[in-house]
C-alpha cells in the first residue's frame, strides 16, 4: 500500500473562508480510522457483489447497505456530479439515493443495518481531500438515516482499497469486466431492479431491495 497524500486539485484552492468551511467537512484518515468504523468480515466479497452489480467507471459512487449478517439489503449507484468538493454536497446525495431505496431506521436505539460507500475514481490508492468528503458525507448521511457508518472502499485502475484498514486488492478494478454474481448473491440477483421512478432497468445501475 503507498501512503501519503494526493495533491490538492485546483478546484481546492478557493477563497480562504470557503476553504475552511469545506475543510471542516473533510475527514483524514487517522480521523477515520478513530471513529470506530466496524471492518468488513469479507471486504473481496462485498467490493466484488458491489462491481458486478454495477460495474462502476470514474465517478460512480456505489452505495450499498448491508444487514447485520453483512448481506447486500439495497444498492444504489450514481455519477457524482461536476460540484465542489465538500462533504455537505455529498452527504446530500448519499442521503438522497439512501431515502430511495430503503426505510430509515431512527426509531431504532442502534442501528441494525450497516451502509458501506465505493467510490471510483481516477489516481492511486494514496487518500485524497475528495476521499475525505465522501468519509464526511457518509457518517453524516448515515447519522440522519439511522445506519451505522461503514467502510469507505476506493475503486481505481490499480484495484480496490477498503481506506483506514490498508486492505486491498487488485480485482476487481475500474477496468475490470464484471463477474458473474456469486451463490451468496443469487436471492438478491433474483429481485426486479428498481429505480428512483420505479423503472426497471438492468441490474447493474439499478437501485435493488
């Protein structure tokens, strides 16, 4: 695993006040990897039912929520629109897409289910401030959908990292061909896809629950 940090993009380099306020939505590793944020018991299993469902490409956000026995409860994949990078803008998306494809579960006194993030993206695996904006925006989209948050997975050319735990893979990548879904998948597979408008569409950018 390479550590360090990527540069910051020109898009960052904004008014000293507007930095500091999109700054505070970001959260570094060290930061996350001190929240507590449950590991997966089968990161290669979830990342791999994740692409082959929908075969993500650079800026796809892929997210999913997994329930106590860490099976895939919903799904849902979308383009990151051409935005800031702040984490508020993101935890509105993620928040958005979450209301879409599963009941929110705040009457609960802990959270039963879990929602785990997979970003695409161009570059190397080293963290960078968009990755902290999409760890931000996810705790807090899932602070106000009643999930426990889970982990924050990268998808690259060079393959999958699960961010704050160093483990990684090299399949699937961004360039990967999706596989076939595995046993542990098939009820799942078996769903009628949905989308926000009720919709079907193939499974792979479907919204399944």
């Amino acid at each position: 695993m390479t550590l360090g940090f990527a540069p910051p993009t020109a898009a960052s380099l904004r008014s000293p006040s507007e930095s500091a306020n999109r700054l505070a939505r970001i959260l570094e590793p060290a930061e996350w990897s001190a929240a507590g944020i449950p590991l997966l018991r089968s990161p290669r299993e979830v990342v791999g039912g994740l692409h082959s469902r929908h075969t993500p490409t650079p800026s796809m956000a892929v997210l999913a929520i997994l329930d106590h026995e860490e099976r895939i409860a919903a799904s849902a994949s979308f383009i990151r629109r051409p935005t800031p990078t702040d984490g508020w803008e993101f935890r509105n998306a993620l928040l958005a897409h979450l209301r879409r494809v599963i009941p929110h579960d705040l009457r609960r006194r802990t959270p039963v289910r879990t929602a785990v993030l997979m970003y695409c993206r161009e570059g190397d695996e080293r963290w960078t401030e968009e990755d902290g904006a999409w760890m931000w925006g996810l705790r807090d989209a899932c602070t106000l959908h009643g999930l426990r948050c889970g982990a924050y997975i990268t998808l690259t050319r060079a393959g999958w990292q699960v961010l704050g735990e160093g483990r990684g893979g090299r399949r699937p990548s961004s360039d990967s061909l999706p596989l076939p879904l595995g046993e542990g998948s098939a009820e799942l597979g078996r769903l009628t896809p949905r989308t926000a408008s009720g919709a079907t569409e193939p499974l792979r950018r479907a919204a399944a629950r």
